[in-house]
C-alpha cells in the first residue's frame, strides 16, 4: 500500500519540487545580482575616493613645480631664508614623509623627513641616481608629473621596518630664468588612505591590487604589500596574489570563482583623471608606470548567511507540501484498496517468490566465498603443520639432549658450559613459536575490521617509523605515484603490516654498489579494479630457483643477509584472508616487483 501511496505522492509531488526549485533559483539570481550592484556601487564610490585622494596628491606635487627657485638653489646654505618659508608648510602636511629636491644627477641637496612617525626633521643626503622613479623623474618636461607605484620604502636597498607604503610624486624645479635645476620628489604616506580604502562600506571582502593581480592592501590580510615581503625572503603564510582567478587581464567584469562572488574595477589614473576647476592652474599630464584594480570579493561564507532565509522558506513550505500530499494519497489508494486486493496478494507472492530466488542466490554465492576461504584456510593448515612437525623438531631434540647432558654432568665448569647452548635453542624454539602465533592468529581471525584507507598517507606514516629513513642514514628512497587511485578498502592493522615488510625488505635487500637505491608504490587501475605495485632495486630474486617458495614460511634466498624468512610469507597470508592476491616478479641484480590485486 505505501508503495502505491508514495508513487502517487510522487506524481503529485515532482511538479511542485521542480516549481519551487525554479523559484528558489530565480529568486536567489535576483538577490544575488542585488548583491552584485551593491558590490559595484561599493568598487566605484572606492575608486572615485581614490581618484580624488590621487588628485590631491597631483595638486601637492604640482604645487612645488611651479615655484620659482632662486638661481643656484641652495636650500641648506644661501638660500635657506628661502625654504624657511616653506618649512611650515611641509610641515602641515601628515601625509608627507619625504621632501626631497634632487639635482640633474640624481643627487639629493634637500632632505626632510619624517622621523618616528613624529616630527619632520633634515636627514643625511644621498645619491638617487640609480632609482627608477628618480630616472622617470628627470626626464620630465613643465607640466608633468611622475607619480610612482605604490610600494614598500627601502632605505640603501633595504625594506625599511616597520613596512611603509608609499607613494612618490616627482615634478621638475625651474629657478626664475626658467632653468630646469632638478626634481622635487615627495614620498606621501599611504597607510592612513589605505586603511581608508579598507574600511567596510559593503559585506564584501575589499582588495586593492595592481595590473597583475598582487595584493597591495586588503581587509582580508594583515600586511600592506606583502607580495614585497615575499620577495625579500621574509615568511609571510598569506597568499597576496589574486593569480588563482581566471582573468587573464584587468577588465571592469563580475563573475563566480571558487564559490566566491567577484567585482573588477580597473583604476586607470592616467585616464581617469580629470582637474576639477579651480583645482589647478594649469592641467598636468600624469604619467605612472601602473593600473589599479578594485576587487570586491562575496564570500562562500556571507552568501551562504544571506541565502540562509531563502532555504528556510524552501524547507518549510516542501516540508508541508510533503506531508499534505502524503495524507492525500493515503487516503487515495485506502479508497481503492477493496478493489485491488487480490492484485496486491498477488503481487506480493510474486515478490515473496523474487525474494526467496535473491536470497538463495546470495546464500550460493556466500557458500562459494566460505568454500573458497576453507580452501585457502585448509592449504594454510597444511602447510603450518609441516612447520610444527619438522621445524619443531629439530630444537626441541637438541633441548632434551641437552638436558639429559646436564642431568648425568657433575662438573660445574661443564654445566655452566651447556647453559648458553640451551638459551641459545631455547630462544629458537620462542621465536619459532611467535611466528606460529602470528600465523595462528591470521586464521583465527573470524571478523577482520574493513575501512577506507588512504595508502599514500599509510605509506608516509609507516615511513617514520624506520628511524634510518627518517634520519637519512639509509640510502633508500620511499617514493609513491598514486595518480589513478589513492584510497583502498581494506584492514588497517593488515595493510600497515604488508607496507612494514616491504619497505623493511627494501632497507634489507638493497643492492650497496648501486649509487641510489628505491622502493616504489603505484597505484593502478587494470580491467576496473584497483592494483598496486611495489618496485624496489634492490639484489633480486632468481625466480628460476626459488619461484615455488618466494611466499612460503622460513624460506631464505640470500644467504649473506639476515632473516627468518616470515616477511612474505605473513604478506600473503594477509592478503588472502581478505581476498587480496599477490605475484612477484624478480631478476637477480636488477630487483623486484610485487603485484597486489585488491
């Protein structure tokens, strides 16, 4: 019945989902595209703010072009009556930090700066002549100005701390014969205009960057150009590029990146400036090596707030919409329910009998598995009573003959001669006897736990538990290619096991002529299942001899190497309890590759 009730409710109910589904849709591309204009109002008033600051900056640079300077200035001897009178004016400016005239050289004959963040006071002069804005600077003509990009101030070719941006303005000097004397060049502060900019006017993350996407200062990082920072070699954990978005150059656009909303305003000085009237007596002609672009960012975080009532109002009116529309198609197959009756027990048998053919199916192929499992399990039996009959043989003869030797000795100097032989068979017989622990508890093992294991990441962890690796004190590289598949179902307590053998018989077999010596993890995908490879260069095996026993218990193929010879024989009692195979193949001198198939 409730199968008839929920296909009618889902008649009844596809219609009005999909309608809801186109509203929602509608109406959260009408908010979203409100959000967008509030943005772009947001980008525009930033930038219209900063053209007029940058204006500001035009008319203080511009303003010392046009005075008259005496013939052969010297501001800090003759004339310094002359710049006296103007000391009071540098002075009122809070965004000045450096006043400097430069001469046709490029060398400083003023220099007034700001000292801890303070007091203007004169500092020591310097040669300029190599700077790049001082070079632009003394190629002006009357009437243009050099405004610098924005960067962090360097002293002698070193980032000054604590970190200032700023901005140089350059104008040419003329003295009263109209004689080109030199170059005025004052570095403005920006930190204030900067955290201006910064200040929130919209819910959006504020950037302001240059043509090729550095950051030079947002509300997102705590550092003023800190792509600068990066450069001088300073840790800066920020990322202060917007290079990861698909813009190949600055355009005025919006679009969708990485969940985020973005607004580009480009800031073209050159072109957007126009002189208000009364500003300037005469226009001057900018020139600046740079753009800036506004970047507005809405983030996953906010839309996600924003659209949260919207989801609500979706929820609760698909949550009544679904429980009406349940009740009603109850009650519309409880009405015809008389009538089908007989249909509906008849089907139902059909679907008893459907069920029964599924379930014998399942239990033949569950039978198949358990037979298959018996199979492996009753080799596994056969080969580990061979080992307990002639393994245990042996050191348990050689004890007893050693203990019938102690019984019938006197001597003390004898006995005490016997007693490291017997510790020596005794510690042969326990470590015999953990092997078969360990064997036995593979197949006592009824439920092995099964998760979804990251093998890269189990690599890397079993890795550090080699101490010579992790020093370096081996000459063995680990390496991993897992481009097709990374993760696996599988026992962790198993898989960390195998990944412990082979990387413990990759230290232990490796071939010391060999200038570097490797074991190799690979993930493949081959006829839709998941395989991995394990390669190492190591000594190799001669599979023409020992093939047949590569995986069988306390079986040793190089004499000159220590071992018990348990490795690979657990590796594959491992796998094969969960269904895993493994194959190997070997040349001696060149190394070995095992194949897991999962």
């Amino acid at each position: 019945m409730w199968k008839k009730v929920l296909k009618i409710f889902a008649i009844l109910y596809f219609p009005i989902l999909i309608l809801t589904f186109v509203l929602i849709f509608y109406q959260k591309e009408e908010q979203l595209s409100g959000l967008v204009q509030v943005e772009e109002r947001g980008a525009a008033y930033k930038k219209n703010y900063l053209l007029d600051l940058y204006t500001s900056l035009v008319f203080s640079t511009q303003y010392w072009s046009e005075i008259d300077y005496p013939k052969d200035f010297d501001p800090l001897g003759e004339h310094s009556k002359f710049i006296d009178n103007y000391i009071e004016i540098i002075n009122g400016f809070q965004d000045y930090d450096q006043f400097r005239f430069l001469d046709l050289e490029g060398k400083e004959f003023f220099r007034y700066q700001r000292e801890d963040d303070k007091n203007m006071v004169f500092g020591p002069l310097q040669n300029k002549e190599n700077r790049s804005y001082v070079q632009s600077g003394l190629a002006l003509i009357r009437g243009e100005i050099f405004l610098s990009a924005i960067d962090l101030n360097r002293e002698n070719g070193v980032l000054e701390t604590p970190y200032k941006p700023v901005v140089r303005g350059v104008a040419p000097i003329f003295n009263t014969l109209n004689e080109k004397i030199g170059i005025v060049v004052i570095n403005y502060r920006m930190s204030r205009i900067l955290n201006q900019l910064k200040a929130q006017i919209t819910n959006g993350n504020f950037y302001l960057t240059d043509a090729n996407f550095n950051i030079i200062t947002s509300n997102t990082r705590p550092y003023d150009l800190g792509y600068e920072i990066q450069k001088s070699g300073k840790a800066v954990l920020e990322n202060y590029s917007l290079t990861h978005l698909p813009l190949k150059k600055a355009i005025d656009t919006n679009f969708v990146d990485q969940e985020s909303v973005w607004t580009f305003k480009v800031f073209d000085f050159k072109k957007d400036f126009i002189s208000k009237e009364g500003i300037f007596s005469t226009i001057p002609i900018i020139i600046t090596p740079t753009d800036w672009v506004i970047v507005q960012e809405i983030s996953p975080e906010f839309l996600g707030t924003w659209f949260l009532p919207l989801y609500k109002d979706f929820l609760i009116f698909n949550f009544f919409a679904v429980i009406a529309l349940l009740i009603l198609s109850y009650y519309f197959i409880k009405s015809r329910k008389q009538q089908e009756q007989f249909y509906v027990a008849l089907e139902a048998k059909n679907k008893a009998l459907l069920g029964s053919k599924a379930q014998l199916e399942k239990n033949n192929y569950q039978i198949q598995d358990i037979n298959k499992s018996l199979s492996i399990k009753n080799d596994q039996l056969k080969e580990f009573n061979y080992l307990v009959s002639h393994n245990l043989r042996s050191p348990v003869t050689s004890l007893s003959v050693i203990i019938d030797m102690l019984k019938e000795e006197k001597e003390p100097d004898k006995i005490k001669a016997l007693l490291p032989k017997m510790a020596t068979v005794s510690n042969s017989i326990y470590e015999l006897t953990e092997d078969i622990r360990a064997y036995m508890a593979i197949l006592d093992q009824n439920e092995i736990k099964v998760e979804f294991l990251n093998v890269p990441k189990l690599i890397a962890l079993v890795k550090n538990e080699f101490s010579d690796l992790m020093l370096g004190e081996q000459n063995l590289k680990v390496l991993v290619d897992f481009k097709e598949w990374e993760a696996v179902s599988f026992s962790k307590l198993y898989l960390k096991s195998i990944l412990q053998n082979f990387i413990s018989n990759a230290i232990k077999y490796r071939d010391t002529e060999k200038s570097e010596s490797y074991v190799l993890f690979e993930g493949k995908i081959e006829n839709g299942a998941k395989v991995l490879y394990v390669r190492d260069n190591g000594v190799g095996i001669n599979l023409e001899r020992h093939g047949a026993n590569v995986f069988k218990l306390y079986k040793r193929f190089h004499r000159n190497i220590s071992g018990k010879g348990v490795g690979l024989f657990l590796v594959k009692s491992q796998l094969e309890a969960l269904n895993a195979q493994i194959s190997v193949d070997s040349k001696e001198g060149l190394g070995t590759s095992f194949k897991i198939n999962f």
